[in-house]
C-alpha cells in the first residue's frame, strides 16, 4: 500500500509540475501589463484608425491598456522589422498589410524579415478594393475603353499611387501587364498629394482605396471604372471587377494582427479569439464601413495560409512585371 501511495503520490505531483509548466508556457495571467499595437503608418490614415478603433475594443475585453505606437517609414518596413526582433510574449502587436506581409519581401532586396518565419498570425482583420478611377478628361468611361485607348497610345496613362510599393503601384503594374498596355507610375507620398494631382489632371488615373476616391466619384470629379479585388465590393456593387475581365485578377487591400515569432499558440490563439469578438461588435464593424472596408477574421492558421498565399503571388506579380522599389 505504502508503495502504491507512493507511486500515486509521485505522479499526481508529477502532473502538477507538468500542469505549472504547460500554464507557464500558455496564457497564465495573459495579459497583466499594457500591450504595445505596433503601426506601420502616420497617424490619421486607414491603417492607423482602424488600428485605434480594433485596439480600443481589445483593451475593454482584455482589460488592460492597448498602446498605439507609430512607427512609420521606408512602406512600413521600419515597424515591421521592428515587431519581428521584438519578444514573442504576447504583449507586442502589428496591424500588418497587404504592403508589409504580402508585397515588400519581393520589392525590396534589402528587407531583413521574413513574413512568415519572423511572426506569428494572429487574425485578419479587414480587406477594402482599390478601385481604378480616371479623370474626365481622359473621356473613357469603361474599362474595354480604357484598355483600348491604352494600347492605342503606349506610355501616355500616367497613374498615381501613394508610394512606391503600396497596393496602388503594385495595383497599376499588375493591371499594366494583365492587358499588355505601357503606363507610367507616378509615386507620391502619401494618399493626399496622390489624389490633388489626380484632380488637377497631372495624372489621368489611379487605383486608389475606396474610402480616398469615393467622394470624387459621388461627385463627378473622378469616373470609377472597376474594383481590383475579385469579385464585386459590396460597397460599390455597380462597379465590374477586373478579373471579371482576366479572371483571377486580385489586388485587394487587407489589414491583419501579427505577433512576433515565438509568441506561445495559447496567447495567440486567445488574441486571435478576441479580435474575432471585437469584429463582431457593431462599432468595429460601423468603423470598418466608414473606411471602406469589410470584416474578416479568421484563426491564427487561416491567417498563416492567407499570408503564404499573399506573398507568392505578389512574388509572381514582382518577377512577371519587373517591377521595383529600389
């Protein structure tokens, strides 16, 4: 009997001390300090509000302090290799993007993280089509037309983006090479000067985010001829998609939570579980509407396919168009 109490008592403490190691090693006390939101960004842009608004809800459900932190330059490069060097504990966030974890580590020779590797999804959050604007002047007003007058006269469609490497270049040289037509990107820095320019006429069009283009397209300013994300946006449902025209055409603009690489799966997945949550509130959802965007959140493992995805085809986009931001 003493022998078997033994034996009983060795092993119910073994299972305590495997019971402290896997809480010590899962969620614990998660979260007992504030947690710094890493965004890549100025603020006042989508990324940063949207960042705001999702960390606002995060920090009443987790009941801790949610710390917006900007840190922008170089198309969110610097932010990002910032997040990936951080710890892996669950208390640094980046609102990660289409340029940071789909487009960047293919444009750029120099980026020194791995979108993959360096992190750990949390959750999508949001995705929101460009939509391919002209200026009146340039008297098309479908995307048949726009195609033929680009091939009728080589070089002369200029576009406007706001920065090299952004959703709207990267928009403009996938367009240029799904129909065989010469243009010309013109960068600006930022949304702002981008959309003056293309008012003015100094450039003829431009792939720009819905909720930037979408009071000059109520006013006549701007002709809205397609969206680039697959199928029609809800948003503008009247407008055809691109790849109604080349199937399979998608340069959608999304938003999602990365953690650094080593963040235990039981914090990410109880973060992933309460973005989820936040997604569903009637705020967060009347946030994302007003900048043009849709809800869309997923598990940390959706997430991490979605970005494998996102980056071989922004790979290909790179290689096919030669295009580059050095």
């Amino acid at each position: 009997m003493n022998i078997r109490l033994l034996t009983l008592t060795c092993a119910a403490l073994a299972a305590a001390l495997l019971g402290g190691t896997a809480l010590a090693q899962g969620v614990g006390k998660f979260p007992d300090k504030p947690i710094k939101f890493i965004v890549p960004f100025p603020p006042g842009g989508g990324n940063d509000t949207l960042s705001r608004a999702v960390g606002q809800k995060l920090s009443e459900q987790l009941k801790t302090t949610v710390v917006i932190e900007n840190k922008a330059g170089a198309n969110g490069i610097i932010a990002t290799e910032f997040v990936a060097k951080a710890d892996g504990d669950g208390y640094t966030l980046m609102m990660a993007n289409v340029g940071s974890h789909g487009i960047n580590p293919s444009l750029y020779k120099k980026v020194s993280y791995d979108p993959l590797r360096d992190f750990t999804p949390i959750s999508q959050v949001g995705s929101s089509p460009n939509v391919l604007v002209v200026h009146p002047s340039l008297k098309v007003r479908s995307l048949a037309e726009l195609v033929a007058y680009g091939k009728a006269n080589p070089g002369k469609l200029t576009y406007g983006s706001n920065g090299t490497g952004s959703s709207q270049h990267m928009a403009g040289a996938l367009f240029a090479s799904a129909f065989g037509i010469e243009m010309t990107h013109i960068p600006y820095r930022g949304t702002g000067p981008m959309t003056t320019d293309l008012l003015a006429g100094q450039t003829v069009m431009s792939f720009g985010n819905i909720i930037g283009v979408g009071p000059y397209i109520k006013s006549g300013q701007l002709v809205a001829l397609a969206v680039t994300t697959q199928k029609r946006s809800t948003l503008l449902p009247e407008l055809p998609a691109v790849a109604e025209t080349v199937p399979g055409f998608d340069a959608t603009v999304w938003w999602g939570i990365v953690a650094p690489k080593g963040t235990p799966p039981a914090i990410a997945d109880l973060l992933s579980r309460e973005v989820r949550k936040a997604l569903d509130s009637p705020e967060i959802r009347s946030q994302l509407s007003n900048t043009g965007a849709e809800p869309r959140g997923s598990t940390p493992a959706e997430f991490r396919t979605f970005i494998q995805a996102e980056v071989t085809k922004w790979a290909k986009v790179v290689k096919d168009t030669g295009a580059t931001a050095e």
